[in-house]
C-alpha cells in the first residue's frame, strides 16, 4: 500500500473543490472548511479520507498529471490537457526521448514533457523571459521533475545549441520564422509541432513550411466534451470549450522531395 | 545523425500513401510503383530519400506512435489516437508505472502503453481469447516492446493477480461487472478508465460505479477534427470521425466517502 | 425607406448589449447610459443612430426573429434559435400549414411557429398550466402574432382535439406516452418531432416509436460554433453551448409497414 | 385525410433508399425492386404503402422542404438543410418577405426562400450563368414554386436592380466586392448574410465590410451530428460532415456609427 511522505504532491478533495498542494512537515492547509495538519496527512494511504477541525471528509489522493497540469501556478496561457494527450502521441514523446520547446511559458507543456520522457530522457526548454523560466522551475520542482529539463534564456531566432534531437515544438506567436532553425535542430525523421490560436497565424506558418521543406504537414483542433455522471439523466454539459489552439505536425525532409504531404483527406484516422 | 538498421519500424511515404514495415536484411519492398530492396534502406539515415526501380522517391522515416498504432494488424475495432492520447493522460501513465489492462484485444492500446511505461514500466494484459494475445505480441514485437508486457489468458471475473497497480483500464463490453475486481487489484489513489461505444453502457457502469465507492468520476467524449493544408484556402476537412466511444475516468475512493464527485461543472478545464 | 410606428418591436443596440421593446408614445427608454423618449424612436427610419442625453449614440434596429426569440421573457427553459431553425425545416413547417406543440411553455417555439405559418397558418398549442400560455400570450403579442395561435389548456394523454394537421411537436419529458394521440391527430405524411435533454429520454421516446409504428426515425443535435469577427485574429469564441437537447424526427406510417427507417448511414446529407 | 394528385412531388421510401419524383398519369416508376404505375400512386391517401410488381412495400409520403432539397439536382456546391434552418431564422425570413440572393447556383436555397416566403413574398434571384438558372426554375417547378421567383441574369457588380428589400444574401466566391452594391438594395434594419467555405475568404470579406458600415458582424458554423437509432444502443454515427462552410451574418447601418458591432462573447444565445 502506497503511503504519503514530506515532499510528496497531494491533492485534497471535497465535493467538486481540489486543493494540489506539497505535504511538508509542520505545516497546515487551511480552507474555509477548517484546517489539517500537514503531519497528519504524511505516512497515511493514498486514497485515505481526513476530517478537518471542522469535521469536513477530505480525500487524499496522488494527483494524475492531468490535476498536476491544471493547478499549475500560471502566468500565461498554458496549453491544456486535451491537447497535451495527443500533441505527445503524435510527437512520438516517450522515455529516453530528447525534446526541445519554445518558449517555456509557465511550464505546464514543459511539465508533461519532462513527466514522459522519463528519468533517462531530456527536455531542453528555450524563453527570453527569465521571470518566466523561473515559474516554470518552479513548477516542475513540486513535481519533482526539475532535473529532467535544461533551460536557456536565449532568443530562438539566433538557432537552437542542440543539433539531433528527436522532437522539437514551438509554442511562439511566429513560429514561421524559426523554421530553418528547427530543422537544423531536429534529426532526421524528427517530429516538429506547433500550436497557434488563429487561423491568420496557420496561414503564415503553412506558407513558410512549404518553402522549407518540411512535409507529412497536419493541421488539426481537439475538442472535448464532458457529460453529466447521473446515471438517468445523461447528457452533455451545458458549455464546453470551444478552442484552445490549432495544431500543426510536421516532418522535416531529408532533401526537400515535394512528394510528401500527410494525406489529410483521411478522415478515418483519429 | 540517426541512421536506419535491422529490425527498425520503418515507413515509407509516397504522395498519401504510406508503408509501415520493419527491415529484413535480404528482403525486398514491393508496390505498384516498384520494388526497393531493403538492403538499400539499411544502415542510411533517416529521413532519406530512396528511389524504387521505378523511379519514384519514397521518404523513409522512423515512424511516430501513431503511425505505428494507425498501421497495426487488427481483428478487432482498436483505441484510436486521439483517445489515446488523452487517456495515457488522465490515467498518469507514464515511465516506470505498472498498469493493467482488459481485454488485449488486437494489442493497439497495448502498445501505446508499453511505449509510454518505458523499460522500468510494465502493463499486466488481460484476455479470455489466446488468438487476440498471439496478434498483440506480434504488433508489439514490431516495434521491439514485447518485453514490457505480460499477458493473461483469463477471464478477469475470476479477479485480477496483481494488487497495488497504478491504473487500470477496462476496453470490454460490460466494466459494471468487473469494479470489485478492479478495486482490488488498483492501488489506493491509482486511477481508472474504461471505454464504451454507447450511452446505455455509460449508464449502466455509472450505476455500478456508485455502488462500488468510485469517486471523481467523469465522463467525456473527444473529437479531432483535422484541416487542409493549403493555406490560401483554410478550411476543416469535409467529414470527420464522428464516435469512438465515450471515455469514463473515476478513483477508488479508500473509505466509501460520497462527497467526492469529481465537479464537471468545470468545463473551463480542457 | 421603412419608418418605426407606435406598436412596433424595436431594439436599441450599443455596442455589446441590446435593448429590446415596444415602442409606445409618451414612454421613456432608460439606460445607465441615458435615456431616450420613445417619442424621438417612432416614425423615424428603422436604421437610425439615436443619441441618449447622455449623448451615447444607439442604433435603432427591427428585431430579428432570432433577436425575439433570445429576449422572450421566459419562466422556463425555451428551445433556442440554433434548433428552431432546423426544426422548422425538418418539419416541413412554412406559410399555410398547421401544426400541433405540446407543452406551449413560455412561447418561444410558439412564437417561431406562428411567425413561419403566416397570416393563413394556424398554430394550435396545448399545456396544462394557465400562467405559462398566459406569457406565451403576452410573448406573441409583442410581435402582433396572437391572432394565428389557438390554445388548448388541457392534458394531452386526453388526446388532441384537432385531426388531420401537418405537423406536430412535443416538448415535454415524456413524448413515448402520447405517440397514439400524436398519431391520431396528424395527418397521413405528416411530420412529427421531439425535443429531449436527456439520452435515457430518447431511449424511452425509441422504444415506444417502434410499437407505435412510426418510420424514418432520425435523431440529431445541432451545435453552433461562433467565430471573434477581428479579420486578423480568425479564430473561434473560447467557450460553446455544447448542449440544448437531441432532436427526433420521424413519420407516422399508414399501416405500419416496418421497411421504412431512414437510413441513418447517410452522413453526407447535412 | 390528404390524397395525392397528378404534379405532385412525392417519394417513395423502401428501407434505407427514398426516391422523389412528380405524379404523372400514365407514367411508371422503375426500380431494380420493382416499377409501380403512377396511376397507382395517383389518388390515394399520403402515407399509403404501395406494393411493386416484385411484391416490395413502398411507403408513399408527401416530402418535407429537407426532403426536396437533399434530392435538388445540381451543377453546382448547394446550401445543405443545417446551414439553410439557421440562416433563415438569422435573416428573418419568412411570410410575406422580399429578399434576394446572389448567386443562383443550382437553386437549393432558392426553393427554401420562395417556400419560406409564402404566396405574398418574393425572391429575386441573381446569377451571370443562364443554364444555372434555368437548372434553378425546373427545381423550383417541381415544387410549385417558381412563381414566387423572379431571376435577373446579371453581373451583381453592376448593382442590384431593386431597392428596400428586406433580406440579402450572399453565395459568391468574393462577397467583399459587392458591399456597397449589397447596401444600396437594402432596406434600413435589413439583415445581410453570406456564406463562404475558407476562412481566407471570410477575413477578406470582415475586413470589407468595416469599411462600408456594417454592423452586428456574426461569424458562425452549425454542425449536425447524427444518431443511431436503435434504442438499446445509443451513440453518434461514426462519421459526420465537419464542414460546409462559415455564415457571416450583418446589418447594414444607417449612418456608419462604429459603436454596433454584435456581442460575440454571447456563447450562450445559440
């Protein structure tokens, strides 16, 4: 059986509020559903249930990376599970891999980035803003993950260090204009991704790709829909989110054969 | 610079078409645009172009998980990417965590979970049928993961083997009957999921679920609807995969506490 | 040039809200942002930008159906402009038909039925609460469209009084418990259609179509995707409503012949 | 009850396939599942069955608007039944309405304006191509329509001829040209609509239309998502169509006053 201890992330849970915090000796959580001491919280179960002085039942649980991602501490738009999910699969990013992102932003892409690639792989992540690595060191250090990402407060547009990685993603307003430092980047057979929140943008970026000889070029948008859980009356929430961001996925070829474009007609593929 | 050798998963992209294969020293690739001997594909790098004796340039790349689980074998209907992107997810798998799935099915999950546990992870593979288990091993062989998994031929109302897992994962008609088993095999805190094509399904397990003492349980459907790429003329493709299958998410809770319902209100969480 | 009269629907725009009214003289239109006398709104050209004495400037527009429709006073859920649409289409509802709802509720589908059948159509509406078709009343008269609506304040388990209408529309919880007096009182090739929350609603409604000889059943949801309208920011409102009811469709069959399900397969005809 | 009679539409309906034709007397009507004499259909209730000379049962029912307009022929991309609900409803047409449309394309939406209008309200259509519009009046002859059209065959570059109408719609490829030429046959409060398959063409025609004054700018896209209809197996289609193209709906306003532009932010008015 899997027991808390100092240092770990936790998640308290009571009705449909979540508390992400690290259990620390000595310390308390406070809500205005009464406190817990933090020694009371370490050396039990996962999955254990403590009353507050309040006599409020708070569940305690391991947060999945998906609780880690959306408590992030955050000042800038992040990007949100739903697109991490399949912006990974399609990436190809797995343990062992080497993975480069611009820019840092608040760290949560960089956060499942250095989750999947395990302890043996490497994400290098590239910002100007050093207020902003520094957030994101942060964030990763609660999950313990700090160790698995380098950082360089550079400017993208004079090249990436790294030569050979296997996957490299832009989360910048222009990526058009850090291609050719991409593919000097990335290996052969690499993976390139982007996402970029308006069509005007997409626009600029399949025209600059086309010119550099990247191919296997898609463009895609994720939507996901939550339904209510009672079991008689189902139905879709209300609201949903309607857009987060359009995705690009590329591959840079070898010698620039125009022979290569993704066969986006099919539509059977999800 | 990565080069290609025996053994290897390789693809091969012509216009649309793409060939997904592993190299056979000796062995020959044939089309209908003509044949390329394997030995001309071994020991370059990838990414290169390689012209068949017909004269047209195939690119040869390292597949991406996704396109290694688009092109696996199948006799039976698989999770589809843009499922399983967001289950790996919302189940936290990750490198070095133990995972239990049922059924195996044509082993296109089983795969994605292999890859995604790394070699210090494993996945537990449930089955009552011996010729699904005999064609997952074969898709995960191609891709050199077969040794991450460890497969059951048992019908999992006789319970599961393994306790203290961190996920499991139920891809079978009828989950509701199939929770107390699963409590007992998952760890306190471990995550659960399951996939159903229809809503009385949905129902019935949610049903279940608040009988067994699962906990933040959530139910979403996701969509990916892909564009042209061309980018004077930005517009969705026409059609799109409309249904795989409703995605259900919960916990195990530790003491049967009710006040645990994971909010769906909270359709700002992507 | 068309010119506002006393009696007319009018809406005052500026810039994000809108104000919806009837104009009468000697009446003032009050505002945070000033006020207007409706003396200064009547008999000038519909079109017209009007200054507050505050001196905002409005813009004085004829209301759309749509902008009718979503400024009903309402003490009930309606059935909102996205389903109206297609509702009135797929029911073959136009000038000079007559047509059957159930329940009226707060008249907003009422009032999207009597606009559509014109000054020869006729619209018959059943509810058993008085004080819901007394504000459907108050609704339709803004709009001068009482005169082509009937009321009936009964139960319609006591069946429809009327024989021999075109179309006929239920807007209640439980539609499976009055397909035999829907039937009686369409007419042959009529059009029939639900409205329902819930999936567990469509189910029940199902099995019933089924005994109760019903053919080309089609059940369907509309969604409706705003774009921001800042040409060089192209790209969807972030949030969505992501449900308001599934649709059913269907025929009641002359003599019960069991050939005639609508081919649902036909994806390719929005 | 309601009989059929000679030049009516009708269709006939046997299993998944519906077949739409005029009654004539002495005519036959063939199929690989038999032929029927139209004399046979000819006088007999709507929804009667109506064997073939091979024994099979066809269902004989009055086609509704969608019907007729799914089985249009057509030259050219029509306007599908969910795009042509909402528009109706959003430009206000309907009894008694005069509006035109630009162009005539094969006349799906022709037929849905004339059917919507009534007896007392006329459509105005536009097209340079003469066999287009003379493709446009036989569909509008099957259904008694074509009276309630007037066709101008003429480049809409060159003006509209007519002034005050109280709709206009827009399916050209280049909608921003024709701005100001749109304007001048408008009436005050009008309401303008367009639809447009690429994003390109709608930012182009946002951009067009700040510059002549238009207001209450709405860009929009409805998505219709079919079910299976078999009760104990509830769930979408597995395909769907994702995209037909974006409306953009708009007043024109008096006197140019930038303070008009439509709330947007509104995700919750469908």
């Amino acid at each position: 059986m899997k027991v808390t201890k100092t240092g770990d992330l936790a998640m308290l849970v009571l009705n449909h509020k979540q508390f992400l915090f690290q259990l620390e000796a000595e310390k308390d959580f406070q809500t205005h559903e009464g406190f817990i001491r933090h020694n009371d919280l370490i050396g039990i179960p996962w999955g254990s249930t403590v009353a507050s002085h309040l006599g409020k039942s708070f569940l305690l649980i391991e947060p999945s990376l998906r609780d880690a991602l959306l408590h992030i501490r955050r000042h800038s738009q992040i990007i949100f599970p739903k697109d991490i999910g399949y912006i990974l699969l399609r990436l190809s990013i797995g343990p062992d891999k080497t993975v480069i992102e611009a820019g840092t932003g608040s760290g949560a892409f960089t956060t499942a980035l250095a989750w999947a690639v395990g302890s043996e792989g490497k994400v290098i992540s590239y910002d100007k803003r050093q207020d902003m690595q520094q957030l994101a060191k942060q964030n990763l250090a609660k999950l313990g993950l700090e160790d698995r990402v380098e950082f360089h407060l550079r400017d993208i547009g004079d090249g990436f260090i790294e030569t050979g990685v296997d996957s490299l993603f832009l989360d910048v307003p222009n990526p058009e204009d850090y291609l050719s430092q991409s593919r000097e980047a990335l290996t052969n057979g690499g993976t390139f991704g982007a996402i970029l929140p308006t069509m005007n943008q997409v626009t600029k970026l399949l025209y600059a790709m086309e010119k550099h000889g990247f191919g296997m070029i898609n463009v895609c948008e994720t939507l996901l829909r939550f339904y209510k859980t009672i079991p008689n009356r189902m139905r879709p929430l209300d609201r949903m989110v309607a857009h987060t961001g359009y995705l690009i996925f590329a591959r840079p070829i070898y010698d620039g054969d125009p022979s290569t474009q993704e066969n986006n007609a099919d539509f059977a593929s999800p």
